[in-house]
C-alpha cells in the first residue's frame, strides 16, 4: 500500500484567521462560545476586552473558547474588543484587533 501526501503551504496571513464578528452565549448549543478559527496557528494569545479596556477573557490554547461571562457572572449584551497575537507554523507572526458582539 502506498500513502501520497500533499502538503499545502499556507501563508500567515489575516485572510487564515476568522474571529466571529458576535455570538450568543445562551445554552442552545449553537455558537455558545467565541473561538479563534484558523489552520495556520502554532501559538496564540488571545484577549477580550470590555468597552472600558477590562481584559474579562484571556486563553493562549486554541481549543478554549470565551463562554460570553467574567468572574462567574454573566456579561450583558454588548460589543467587545479583542486582540489576537499568532505565531504560524511556518515561523511568521500576526498582530490582529478588532470588535465582537454578544448578543443575548
């Protein structure tokens, strides 16, 4: 038996990283969480700020996402500010910003 791989090279680029823009934290089981998508990540930091610069999420593992709450305590709707460091498999870093909306 013969295995053929094909390995695609993938660029660090923003256009490989998708942030949802909102998400709806409410137990029905579709996009409860607020994920960092992406193939192209070896290592990341990822922080959610409130409106007033409080960090209220804070993960470095990919696989954890932010459940829409700080300290226990369910957060309301709002829009919060997040910021993104990567580090790509193939050694490039990132530096990505931007806004997401919880919407309850």
């Amino acid at each position: 038996t013969t295995l053929t791989m094909t390995i695609i090279p993938t660029e660090c680029k923003e256009e490989f990283v998708f942030v949802p823009s909102a998400f709806t934290p409410n137990g029905d089981g579709e996009n409860d969480l607020l994920f960092v998508r992406s193939e192209i990540i070896e290592e990341m930091h990822f922080i959610v700020f409130n409106r007033w610069g409080q960090e209220v999420f804070d993960t470095r593992d990919q696989s954890v996402g932010w459940d829409g709450t700080f300290r226990g305590e369910e957060l309301p709707a709002d829009v919060f500010g997040w910021s993104l460091e990567i580090v790509c498999f193939d050694g490039g870093t990132l530096s990505m910003k931007g806004n997401v909306t919880l919407i309850r």
